[in-house]
C-alpha cells in the first residue's frame, strides 16, 4: 500500500480508499466485514461513506454507516486508532434536490 501526507496535517493516508456505498444493501454484513477486514489488513486507513450511502434502497436508513460501526466495534480491541484514519463525508446539496 502507498501512503501520502495531506498537506498542512500530520495524517498519512494510503492512497486508495475503500467506498462503501452497497455495504448493508448490495452487500451482506459478513461479505462487507471480509472485505473491510482485507481492506485493513492490508494497510488502508480510508472508509469513504456518507451518511446518504444505501439510502436509495428502500428500508432503514443508514445502513453503511451502521454497518461501519459495528464493525469497528468488532475489530476495535485489535486495533490502536493512533494508526487508522477513517474519513465521512456528509450530504452533498445535490442530494437535496433527488426528489425534484
């Protein structure tokens, strides 16, 4: 995995993120934990997911995010956070304007 600094911080990021759109819809939480857990073990720190991820499907809300969190949950003990970065994005204004 590569790594770079963002500027202005002393964060270091690897350089390819992993999306998680379709984690809880697409996606069972067993596959999105493997892939999650490979995704980590193999030097990311970046979990791109917003809190509109699987809103398009019908159901609970949120879902990713909440999936994302019981993850950490899991994995917590076994990992320092000095070590991890995990980045969320909001709601964009566009997404405001989906029904229209």
């Amino acid at each position: 995995m590569e790594y770079k600094r963002l500027k202005n911080t002393d964060l270091t990021v690897s350089t390819i993120a992993l999306g998680t759109d379709v984690y809880g819809t697409d996606l069972d939480e067993k596959t999105s934990f493997e892939m999650l857990n490979f995704y980590v073990q193999n030097g990311g720190n970046i979990i791109d997911t917003a809190n509109v991820y699987a809103d398009w499907a019908p159901g609970e809300r949120g879902r990713s995010e909440k999936l994302i969190g019981r993850w950490l949950k899991n994995i917590y003990p076994y990992v320092s956070r000095r070590n991890n970065t995990a980045i969320d994005k909001h709601r964009n204004i566009f997404t405001s304007f989906r029904n229209i």
